[in-house]
C-alpha cells in the first residue's frame, strides 16, 4: 500500500474450488504460504475465517460475485492496519 493505492495485487486461483467441502483450509495454506496479510471474500466459512484470524490476515467481506477490480475500488484501503 501506498496512501490509499495498492502497489500490489495478486489474484490467487483457488486449487480446492471444486470441491464440495474442505475447500477452505486448503486455500488459507495457500494464503499464508504466499504472505498475504490482506483476503477480500464473498463468502467464508467459519472454519476459514478462524483460520485467517489466527494468521492475522485481515478479511474483508464483499457482496459475492464482485468483479476484483470492483472489490478493490470499494474498500476503505486507509482504515485498514497492514503489516508488511
């Protein structure tokens, strides 16, 4: 981040998307092995969203079906707390 820009955006293909359940661990291993401390979700299970939380990456939950350029435009980049 700088101000309010994002000088980096990454989109990261979900390997588990197909499957029907246990999706979530699989993608948060993911996360944590890329260093991402910043997840925009639609929609997240509570066994993900622990597990985010007790990676501290901070989650912002957006309306499903949001395009990413959209998602970015909309977030409040100055009142989030990243740690880089």
């Amino acid at each position: 981040m700088e101000g309010e820009e994002a000088k980096k955006v990454e989109v990261i293909q979900n390997p588990a998307a197909s499957y029907k359940h246990g999706a979530g661990p699989i993608i948060v291993k993911l996360l944590i092995d890329s260093s991402v401390n910043v997840v925009l979700v639609g929609e997240l299970g509570p066994g993900s969203s622990a597990l985010l939380e007790q990676h501290n990456m901070t989650m912002i939950r957006l309306e499903p079906g949001i395009s990413v350029s959209e998602a970015i435009k909309k977030v409040s980049w100055t009142t989030i707390n990243i740690k880089i």
